[in-house]
C-alpha cells in the first residue's frame, strides 16, 4: 500500500516568521555576487531558505524584490512603459514630467539621491544599478519602439534622465536645481522626444 500525500493546502507558502528578512538579506548577497542578470529568484529561495513561491508572495518578481533590497525610489519597469504607450506626441514631456514629479517628493528624492551617490561610488552598486536599469527600463522602451536602432534611443532617455536627476538633485547646479518642474519639462522633453522617435 502506497502512502498517499495530503493535498496541498491553499494561500500563502511556508515559512518562518522572518522569512521576509531573510530573503531581502539573501537577495542583497546574490545581487552583490551574481549581479541582477545572473541572480535568479531560484538562487535567492535557496539562499533564504525557503521556497521561490514564499518569495514571489512576498515580492513578486525579480525586480519587485530587486527594488525593495536596493530601495529604488521609483519603479520604471511598472510605469515608463504605459508613459511610452500613452499618445506618442507627448512621450518625452511625460517621461520628463514622471520624473521630476517623483523626485519632487522628499522622501524618494532622499531615497533616490542615496542610491544614485551609491550606484556612482560603489563597484558592486554600479552593475548591480545598471543591469536593472538595462533590462527592466531601456530594454522595455526599446521593445515598444520597433526600430532598428531602438536600444541605442532608449539609452540616451536614459542618459539624458540620469543627467538631469545628477545635475538637479545631486550636485544642485544652479540654476538647474531652482528651475521649476514646468520649465525642464518644457525644455528637455523634446529632447527626449526627439531620441525616441526622430
């Protein structure tokens, strides 16, 4: 007589009461040794301990728990593709506008201003920032757009939003830093607009 397995029960996997942390402390290892191309919610699991559906309930995907490890203010990889699928004579002013109105916030401008000084200074920051920006923001932008040449457009939307970030948040360069929201828009959304689709 073969012995037969209880169904598996329903909602959220097993796990401990602080499993939670432990898997945003594995995750950090992996990114740090494996960088984000080569960390796996696999590999993170079985860092923590415990099973990749614990993880997917708590965080979802990669990025989502790439993004709380690191503390990325913002979530490109959720809202830049909508932005970029939105009426395409507006695009760049969008882009632009979402920024800087995210930034605008004190608490994801302090967020976001760490994080860049880190990713600019550290050598395991660097990559690990620079991976996800690749793949979850210039890689679907570059999906959208259907060109020949559409990854080259979406890293320089990308170079032109971390310039304007740095100059403004970062280093404070005036009269960068006191311009108001309207006026960069008004005046680096074309620009932008203009590396997408011209």
């Amino acid at each position: 007589m073969t012995e037969q397995r209880a169904p598996r029960k329903r909602g959220r996997p097993r796990g401990g009461s602080d499993s939670r942390e432990r898997i945003i402390g594995a995750a950090v290892d992996e990114f740090g040794e494996q960088g984000y191309d080569g960390s796996t919610v696999r590999s993170i699991a079985s860092r923590a301990g415990v099973d990749s559906a614990l993880v997917h309930h708590y965080f979802g995907t990669k990025a989502d728990l790439f993004a709380e490890a690191v503390g990325i203010p913002l979530r490109p990889d959720i809202d830049v593709p909508g932005i970029v699928a939105g009426p395409r004579g507006e695009v760049g002013e969008r882009l632009v506008r979402y920024v800087l109105e995210a930034f605008e916030q004190p608490d994801i401008r302090r967020r976001g201003v760490m994080l860049m000084r880190t990713a600019i200074g550290s050598r395991l920051t660097t990559p690990l920032l620079a991976g996800f920006l690749a793949r979850e923001l210039i890689g679907k932008i570059a999906k959208t757009l259907g060109v020949a040449d559409a990854e080259l457009r979406a890293a320089l939307v990308a170079s032109q939003i971390a310039g304007l970030l740095l100059t403004r948040y970062v280093l404070k360069l005036a009269p960068m830093a006191s311009a108001s929201v309207d006026d960069i828009v008004a005046r680096v959304g074309p620009t932008v607009q203009r590396y997408l689709f011209e």
